[in-house]
C-alpha cells in the first residue's frame, strides 16, 4: 500500500450544524487487517467504517439499558400499590 493510499478520508454529518466534515488518519497495519476482514463484498472503506460507528453506537446504548436495568434490579414493582 502506497504511503498516500493508507490515508483514509471520511465524512460525517456534525448534527449541530448538519455540514459533511472530512476526517483523515493513517491506518496502522492492524487497522488494515481488521478493514480487510470485517469488509463486505463491495462496501467501500467509508461504508465500512460508517457501519462500524454505528455498531458501536448500539453498543453504547445497549450498555447504558443494561446499566438502567441492574440499578433497577432489586426494584419489585408487585409491591408498589396499584396507580390505576
């Protein structure tokens, strides 16, 4: 891999102004190989990374409902009187 094809520009949409923004890095050799893997037959790098950020997106979420529901364990709602 040329030295100018290991870096990667993507786009995002900032969401508080709604502007496409570039974003450049160098991908370490690592990076290359866990691009390579999780790669779908042709999805572009950018597809790939976007689908990555978005998996841990839900990651994040599904963390902070399972923080929710342990602090929420010991909670037992059949001995709360009835609202309705």
């Amino acid at each position: 891999m040329t030295q100018s094809a290991s870096v990667e520009h993507l786009l995002y949409t900032d969401n508080s102004e709604r502007m496409a923004t570039s974003i450049g890095f160098r991908l370490t050799p690592e990076d290359e190989r866990i691009l390579r893997e999780v790669s779908r037959e042709g999805e572009t790098t950018t597809e790939t990374l976007r689908r990555g950020l978005r998996s841990l997106s839900r990651e994040q979420y599904l963390e902070r409902l399972r923080e929710d529901a342990r602090a929420l364990d010991d909670e037992d709602l059949s001995a709360e009187p009835d609202e309705w």
